[in-house]
C-alpha cells in the first residue's frame, strides 16, 4: 500500500474501518506532479504543468473554442451517457483524417468520457482487475499507478524505456512473456509524459511484432493506445499517426483501445471532453456496439454523462473555418519552442556534463537525467536559488517547453546546469 494511503487511514483512525478495499488504497498523490507543481507556483519560470501557454504567458488557447461562449439552449440538456452523437460522429471522421492507415479499419464509434484519465478509468474498470497485469515503461505518467494499481487493485509491472537511445523492444517483450497466466493490459503513450518521446518508423514494427508474439503464444493483451498528446511530432522518421490501426486488426488475442480528446492536442484542459474506442481482429459491429455499450454503462455508473456544454463547444470548434489553421498555428509554437531546446542542446555541450537528455522528438516535455545529483535534490535547488520550477518523474527532472516562453528557455537550462554545479560544489 502507498504510504500516502497509508497514512490517510491512520487519520481516520476507527473510521478507516469504513473503507472498502478500494477505499483503503486510495489517496490523493500530493507528493507527484500536482503537489510539485504546487510548490512551484510562485517562480519566475515554470516548467512543471502539462498545458501550454503563449510567447506572452496567457493560456495557448485556440479562437475557435472560445468563439463558442454563446451557445444555443441546447447545451444545458443532458448529452447522454455514450455522448452527443453528432460529435461522436465528427471525432470519427477526424480520427480517420488524422490517421490515414484506419481507413477500412473496421472500429468502434468512440464513447465520449471526461477527457482522457476518465476514459484510463473506464478502461480500468472494464478490462483490468487483481489477476490481471498492467504493464508500463518505466518512465510512465504517474496517474495510470492510481488509476490501474490503487483504483481496481490490478498487478503493475514495469519494463525499461529506453537502450541505447531507443524504445526498448526486448524489454517489453520481456515483460510481455513474463508472469503467470492473465490478461496483460499494455499502455502505449506516444508522445510520452513525461518523455516527449514517439516510436520512430523503425521501431512501431518491432514492438507490434512483440505483441504478436505474445497474443501468438497465447496470452490476452489489452493494448491501450493513449494519444493524449496526439499530432505534435516535431522529427520526420517518427511514427506520426496513433499505433491503434497497427493493433486494430492484429489477433483474436488482441483488443485494441484508442483514448484521445481534445485536452492536448486540442488545448482545452479543462474542457473535459475525450473518447474511448475500440477494435479487435474479427470484431463485428455487434460486437463494437458491445463494447461501446460496455463503456457508456461505465460513464452512467460513474458520472452519468459528460458536461454537454464541453460537447457542443468541441462540435463548434471542429465546424469552425478557422479550425485548422489555428491548430497549425499552435502546433508551430510548440514546434518553434522544440527546436530552441534542441538548438541550446547542441549550443552548450558542456551541459552534458552536468544532465544527460532522454530520447525526445515530440509532445509537450522533455526529461533529463541530472549527472552525479539526485533530481529530487536539482529540483529543490531550483526553486529555491532559481525561481524555476520543474517536475521530477522517475529520477528525471521533467521540463514542460510547452509552458516556457522560447525567449526565456535558454535561461531555464542554464539555471538546471547552475542548480546541478551548485549541489557538487
Ligand atoms: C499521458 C497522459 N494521458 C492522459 C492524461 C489525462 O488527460 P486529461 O486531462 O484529458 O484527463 C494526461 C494528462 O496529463 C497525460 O499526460
């Protein structure tokens, strides 16, 4: 048990005698992302969220959505717990135009959710239980531990992330193969939190080909595609469409699950309107609308319906003329920030000395590994002396280019490398 829970219920005391089991795993992770980026509220530079924002520092927010403001009477009635069938509908037709391998991919109709981390829960709920093993590269988004592990009691392993400069493949076979018998649940997150890495074209073969290999020998795999952070890929050889087709139709022992939405690729977090969608190999429609009723009983048992206000502004903003050339305008300030980084990398090779960069070539992040220094410790110091604030994940220290004006990024490396010079000194 976490010790965080843990020490919840000894607050409780007698009451804790209340908990369910669920109850008793659960806490609210005041130590992860949210209570470091608490901490780093009032600095100078702040590198820690997971949003975007301007060259001037307000919220990166397309014109389209907030046009939508005045709506019609009709976004106050309930939307319906699969959600508002015109919008399922458009998300559909985008999913295909945004991935062009899905066309006579034959999949679901994606059920709304409140955003991405209700459709993980949805998914958790429905496929992932105490005999059931959830595997995740090391360097993950620590949300899925609360949601797969605390949440519905499913068995966590991980594998390593990275060899040699690349997705490890061997690794995930490992852990593919390892363990006893039960269904695996994979979650692939490309691009990555807190990486901001993608599979290039040279590795989606390769880790498609492990899965295979292990629905082959026998073993049920759940393969969760979440496409948070869907579309900004910012290096060619870099698998640019969600691996979902590739899964789609792979084996009779593999279901495909597609979690995407308007939260990131979108820049709306708090709009809270995302999808959940599914294939397997063989699947029929009624089969789909199984599935798709599946996880709209998940949405009434738990919240009902999503907010149909959410929903009506999405369908405006995907109607909207402007729509495109805003995303790509968007799209280009998060890609103009990307090459900055990737130019003061190549500027100031004595950094490498003081933090070693981690495979990254699309997303909102990038993550370093501070050389010699704990990066709980580089991150304290930065705060403290620096007024900069970042997340430390997994040993990394998590920077989120995504908040950071590109003017002030060469500055914020440079207080990572005095922060770590500081500590050895
Ligand atoms: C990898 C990943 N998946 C899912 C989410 C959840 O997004 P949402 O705000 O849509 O729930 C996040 C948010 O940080 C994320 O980083």
């Amino acid at each position: 048990m976490d010790k965080l829970a843990r020490r919840l219920n000894i607050a409780l005391g007698g009451a804790a005698g209340f908990l369910s089991s669920e109850g008793r795993r659960m806490y609210f992770p005041s130590e992860g992302i949210l209570g470091q980026g608490a901490e780093a509220k009032g600095c100078e530079l702040n590198a820690t969220i997971g949003m975007a924002f301007e060259e001037d520092s307000s919220p990166l927010v397309m014109e389209c959505f907030g046009k939508g403001v005045r709506l019609d009477r009709r976004c106050f009635l309930y939307a319906g717990s699969y959600g508002l069938p015109k919008l399922r509908e458009a998300w559909r037709e985008m999913e295909v135009k945004k991935n062009p391998s899905l066309k006579g991919v034959r999949f679901s109709n994606p059920v709304v959710t409140n955003a991405l981390t209700h459709g993980l829960r949805v998914v958790a709920e429905l496929f992932a239980g105490p005999s059931d093993e959830l595997l995740l590269p090391d360097l993950f988004w620590d949300n899925y531990e609360l949601i797969f592990r605390e949440a519905v009691g499913c068995r966590v392993r991980k594998f390593n992330t990275f060899r040699r400069g690349a997705f490890d493949t061997a690794a995930l076979s490992a852990a593919l193969a390892a363990g006893s018998s039960g269904k695996k649940i994979l979650i692939l997150n490309f691009p990555n939190n807190p990486t901001g890495y993608s599979a290039t074209l040279a590795e989606v073969p390769r880790i498609v080909a492990a899965v295979k290999k292990a629905a082959a020998s026998g073993k049920k795999v759940v393969v969760v595609l979440d496409d948070a952070y869907f579309g900004l890929v910012y290096e060619k050889g870099v698998h640019g469409e969600s691996l979902f087709a590739e899964f789609a139709g792979l084996h009779e022992n593999v279901l495909a699950v597609k979690l995407d939405g308007t939260t990131k690729e979108d820049y709306v977090w708090g709009l809270r309107v995302g999808f959940v969608s599914f294939a397997f190999k063989g699947a029929t429609d009624a089969q789909l609308k199984a599935l798709e009723a599946k996880a709209a009983g998940c949405v009434r048992s738990g919240i009902s319906n999503v907010s149909s206000i959410g929903q009506h502004l999405a369908l405006a903003a995907y109607s909207d003329p402007g729509y495109a050339a805003q995303k790509r305008e968007k799209y280009n300030v998060l890609r103009g920030r990307y090459a900055e980084v990737r130019r003061i990398l190549s500027r100031h090779p004595e950094y490498a000395s003081r933090f070693v960069p981690m495979p990254f070539n699309s997303g909102y992040f990038m993550c370093v590994r501070p050389v010699g220094v704990d990066a709980e410790k580089v991150r304290r110091r930065l705060i403290e002396a620096y007024s900069t604030g970042t997340i430390v994940l997994s040993g990394l220290l998590r920077i989120s280019f995504s908040t950071v004006p590109r003017r002030r990024l060469a500055g914020l490396f440079a207080n990572v490398a005095a922060a770590i010079d500081d500590l050895r000194a």
